[in-house]
C-alpha cells in the first residue's frame, strides 16, 4: 500500500522575518508508523525539491524517539531533500493522504487548488484523508461541487487558538485554524493544550497538536487494515 505525504514548500513565517516550514515529529512519527508497518510512503510539496523544516521543531524541547530517529537517518533526510511535486500526484496511485502540520501549509497549502483537489479525489474515491495539527488549516477552500465546505458538518479537531495564543503567533498566521475550522461548519472539538486528541470521522481522521501526529497514523493503519 502506498501513503502520499503532502507537505508545505513555505518557509517565510509571515513578515516576523522567521523561518517556518513544516514540523519534524508530525512527519517523522506517522512516516516511521507507515514504514515500519510495511506501507511505501511517498512525499510531495507545491515545489518539489527540498521541504523546509521550521527550526522551532528542531528545539530540544520538541525532540521525540521519531525525530531522533530521523536526524540519524540519512534516507530519510533525502526523501525530505528531493520531494516529488504536488502537480504530478494523483489520488489513483494511493491509498490514502496524510498531511503533517507545522505554520507552513497555512500560506501555501490551504490556497493550493491541486491540493483541495487531491483532498477530493481521495474523499470521493473512499479513500481516507488524515491532517495533524495546523495541516487542517489545509481544508479551508476544499469544497464539494455543490459549493459546500468539506470539513462542514463533520467532527474534526485541530491547533487550538489556545495552543497558538502559547507560542505567540495569533497575530502573525493568516487565520486560526480551530475560528476556522468552525466557520466552515466543522464540529471542532479539542482537549487541554498540548493533550493527545485525535477525532475520526468516516474517512477524515485529525489530530490536534504535534503530541496528537503518531495516534493519527496509527488510526490511519487501523483503517487500512
């Protein structure tokens, strides 16, 4: 079985004149709970190319037994290094979609037409589309073809504003994602800041927070089962 990896190709945290890009442990843990569950993961950005890592998930109060695993493993470094490009991706060839958070998708990813359109095609495949963290942001203009919101109506959880309002960026990202989330017609629900909280519902399954990335794949595996 293959998993397709979308993750952002942003690395400007808005005009802070701070890097941002994508969060290690929300890749690195589902990627090791994929592999080592014998799936083939394959990783696309808007760009292609090298994905960038926001620093503040290199902090040594972010690390986990995943994100050690990952700075000692060279193969996975590449795969990071050269990441296809979202363009030549089709929902066809996988089995399911996954999107590890961190700032960045919040400005590339959640305008990104070939990335709703994935989203889709995979939903409307029955196939299962799973997003941690920020990365919910990525359903903010994903809309079926009766104009309707694809996250309205159903149970999702994402990054509270709490959670953002802790690490100071409420007035640098672009939107919220729990404000967002709600307004279109999501049914949000969160546990404590930084608590496991992982919400699935039919073929979208979401985590809250970085604490929440490796229960997202393992739900994930669960379903594919």
């Amino acid at each position: 079985m293959k998993i397709l990896f979308v993750v952002t190709s942003h690395d400007e945290l808005g005009d802070t004149g701070h890097k941002t890009g994508f969060w290690v442990e929300e890749f690195a843990a589902p990627y090791y709970k994929f592999t080592d569950a014998g799936y083939e993961v394959v990783v696309a950005t808007p760009k292609g190319g090298q994905a960038p890592i926001d620093p503040n998930s290199e902090a040594p109060s972010a690390q986990t037994e995943s994100t050690k695993r990952y700075y000692n493993d060279a193969k996975v470094q590449d795969v990071i290094a050269h990441t296809h490009k979202l363009d030549e991706m089709n929902a066809s060839d996988f089995d399911a979609i996954f999107y590890p958070g961190g700032h960045g998708p919040l400005w590339d990813l959640a305008n990104d037409a070939k990335s709703a359109q994935l989203i889709l095609d995979f939903y409307n495949a029955g196939k299962l589309v799973g997003a941690v963290c920020h990365a919910p942001g990525v359903f903010k203009n994903v809309k079926f073809d009766n104009g309707g919101p694809f996250v309205k109506g159903k149970n999702v959880t994402g990054f509270t504003n709490t959670e953002e309002a802790a690490v100071k960026l409420t007035d640098v990202v672009p939107f919220l994602v729990e404000d967002e989330l709600k307004s279109l017609g999501g049914n949000y629900s969160k546990t404590e800041d930084w608590g496991i909280h992982v919400v699935e519902d039919g073929l979208l399954i979401t985590g809250q927070n970085p604490a929440s990335s490796e229960g997202v794949a393992e739900k994930m595996i669960a379903r594919l089962k």
